[in-house]
C-alpha cells in the first residue's frame, strides 16, 4: 500500500513553467505560491491552515476560518 500524498495547483513562478505548477500540499508557502484556482472570497480554511502550518504556526484544530486569517494577518506582520 502507498501513502498518499495531497497536491495542489499554483500559479508558475516563471514562463517556462507552463499554466500551473502541481506542489505538494505541505510544501505551500504563501510568501512564495500563488494558489491557482484561489476562490474569489478569499482563502479556505483548509488553506489558511497550510499556510499557518507552513509557517510553524500552532491553531486550534476547532478554529473557525476568522480565528485562522487572524492568525495568518498576525504571522504576515512585519516585525517591530
């Protein structure tokens, strides 16, 4: 049996990559990926919980989709 491994499309980060890039979805980084076919109200919650993954950022599993954005925005800060 093989593990199984969720992918996901992004936009290409240059012009000889074709219409989309196909990525692992644990490598998403939202300070480098661009989700392709991102809905237009804005990010998932399945989304907002790569991105905070990716960014070693712990949540709640139970949070809701406004409580994850707040915790994204935060991490997305710029330093003071």
């Amino acid at each position: 049996m093989s593990d199984s491994v969720e992918t996901i499309k992004v936009k290409p980060w240059s012009e000889d990559q074709g219409e989309f890039v196909l990525i692992n979805k644990g490598d998403f980084n939202p300070e480098v990926h661009e989700l392709l076919d991102a809905p237009a109200g804005g990010s998932t919650k399945a989304e907002l919980q790569a991105a905070l993954t990716a960014k070693n950022v712990d949540f709640p599993p139970n949070a809701t989709k406004a409580e994850l954005q707040a915790l994204l925005d935060k991490a997305n800060a710029p330093a003071q």
